[in-house]
C-alpha cells in the first residue's frame, strides 16, 4: 500500500512549476502502477497548449472553470467540476482557465516526473533502466 498526501508533495521534486500550471504528481512510474496520477492547477487567466503524442491522458475537473479546444477539429466544450475528458486520440488541445482550475490527470504509459514540455507541448517517453536500477528506485519520495 502507498498513502501519499499533497502536503507531502508540495515543495519537492514531484511537485512541477510551470508558466500556466503547477502539478503534484502523487503517483509516476516508479510506483509501477502503470498510470502516473496528478493534481494539476491550470492557473487563472492563463491559456496552455499540449500534445502528448507519446501519452493517453484523462482529466477530471474538481474545481474552477475554464474550456478545451481541440485543435483538429475547433470544437470548444466547457469545462467545470464534474467534467472528465480523455485524449483518446493524443488530441491535440488548448486549456483555457478561466479561474484556478482543479484538474485530476491519469498518464498512461506513467510519466518518470522528469518530463519537461517539449516545443511541440508533448513529453518524450524516457526509457526503462535495468531491472536491476528499478529495485534502487526510492518508494518513498
Ligand atoms: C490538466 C493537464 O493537462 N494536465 C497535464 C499534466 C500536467 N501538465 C503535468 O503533471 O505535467
């Protein structure tokens, strides 16, 4: 069993600043889950574009409201607690956050928690190491 808490996380390296977002990553792939889990803030006022063509990603919102546009098509859905969406397709998407926006995010394959946005606003799929690296993972960050 792993219990985390977003006050653990606050301030360490599992915790991501961005210009638009910040992102408690409560679990990554060292959890060997399968799936990463975050709490992403979309800050207020702000407008973020991604394409993760290397990742399947679903987003549940539990606070704020704001809207996702998808490129491909120009479709606009508003977006408020109680809203999910998948990027069943690596969609290609722009978040605007109209207030502070809770959003719960599910990564599958796991991010590692070292992924930066590349220009393209995806993350690159970093590797596996030995399986002999992966029993020196610390559990516990
Ligand atoms: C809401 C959303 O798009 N979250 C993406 C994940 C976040 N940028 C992160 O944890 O890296």
């Amino acid at each position: 069993m792993i219990v985390r808490k977003l006050d653990q996380i606050r301030g360490t390296e599992r915790e991501v600043k961005a210009k638009t977002w910040i992102s408690a990553r409560l679990f990554v792939r060292d959890d060997r889950m399968g799936f990463s889990l975050h709490e992403t803030t979309m800050l207020a006022g702000t407008e973020t574009r991604m394409h993760y063509k290397n990742h399947l990603e679903a987003v549940y919102c539990v606070g704020g409201k704001g809207s996702i546009e998808v490129i491909a098509t120009g479709e606009v859905f508003q977006i408020s607690d109680g809203t999910a969406y998948a990027l069943d397709k690596h969609d290609e998407h722009i978040l605007r956050a109209e207030t502070d926006m809770r959003m719960i995010c599910v990564f599958n394959p796991p991010v590692t928690g070292q992924e930066v946005h590349d220009e393209t606003g995806a993350y690159p799929l970093i590797p596996e190491t030995t399986e002999a690296s992966k029993t020196t993972e610390n559990r516990s960050a």
